[in-house]
C-alpha cells in the first residue's frame, strides 16, 4: 500500500471554526457553470443550484448549531455566511465521540463537507456529471464592519457577474 503525503490543513490552526460567524466561498472544479446562469442581473438555477440553494436556506438539516443568514449560489460557486453555536461544546459532561468530532472534524469543515457530499449525491442520482473543487475558502468575519462588508458583497455578487473574478470556465 502506498502512503500518500498529508495535506496540510487551509484552516487556520489558532481559529475554533466551531463557533463563530464565517464568510465562505467553494467552487465547481475548474468553474464550470453547473449551478444555473446569470441573465439580466438574475441567477436562472439549474437543476442542481436549485439543489443547493434549497440546502443554503435549511442548514439547520444538516446540523442544528448552523444558521446561514445571508447566501448566494452563483453559475460556479457559492458565498455564505455561516454562523456557529455549538452549544453542545458547553456541555459539562460531553461524550467521547463529542470530543473526538469537535477535536478532528471542526463544524465548519463538517459542515461545508455536508452540503458538497449532499449536493454531489443529488447530482449524480440525477445523472449529471458534477464535480466540486477541493476544499474552500473561509474568512472568520472579525467585527460589524467586516460583516456589512460582506453582507453588501453577498447581496450585489449576482450585479457584479460580469466583473467577477469567479466568471470563467476553465
């Protein structure tokens, strides 16, 4: 059997992703365009970003310390606003396997793992070619200002397609 290097984690070793409010960004591989279109300033889903959109709105699903307040499901990506409150951390007793998830598995990255394996599921029982791309991108939302911030880049994204950095398919 071969052993395969370990990756080295994109978090960020001094952030607790298990409480908190985070700005996250995950894409299709390579951008591919299989969450809908843009036409006239207006996302028109696909099948599959209708998918996701829906997943995005009831995160409390998939786990019941999520809450998404603001999100956006564009044709190659999506943005959220991801807020943790892992009450069960505060628990004076907590499990073993309580502390072996929180330990290995930080909600954040279980949860984004959630709505890709989800999502990824969804499309292929459908029978679409579906693919994400590894990992995400995550921003620990620092204060009021950043949250505005982040809020208005969140609202105006579908505006601004034309310009936007994630508007290509490779």
């Amino acid at each position: 059997m071969t052993c395969l290097p370990k990756r080295k984690s994109p978090r960020s070793y001094w952030i607790d992703y298990n409480y908190g409010a985070f700005f996250v960004t995950v894409c299709s591989k390579n951008k591919k365009h299989y969450f809908g279109q843009i036409h006239n300033n207006e996302i028109l889903y696909s099948t599959i970003g209708q998918f996701l959109n829906q997943e995005l709105s009831s995160p409390n699903i998939r786990h019941a310390s999520i809450e998404i307040p603001y999100h956006v499901v564009m044709p190659n990506h999506f943005h959220a606003i991801i807020l943790i409150d892992d009450k069960e951390r505060f628990n004076e007793n907590p499990t073993i396997e309580d502390r072996l998830i929180r330990h290995h598995s930080p909600l954040l990255s279980n949860y984004i793992g959630r709505i890709k394996s989800a999502v990824s599921k969804f499309a292929h029982e459908k029978g679409y070619s579906f693919e994400w791309q590894t990992s995400f991108h995550d921003h620990a939302i620092r204060d009021i200002n950043d949250w505005n911030r982040i809020v208005e880049y969140i609202e105006n994204n579908v505006n601004v397609w034309g310009n936007d950095i994630f508007n290509e398919e490779k």
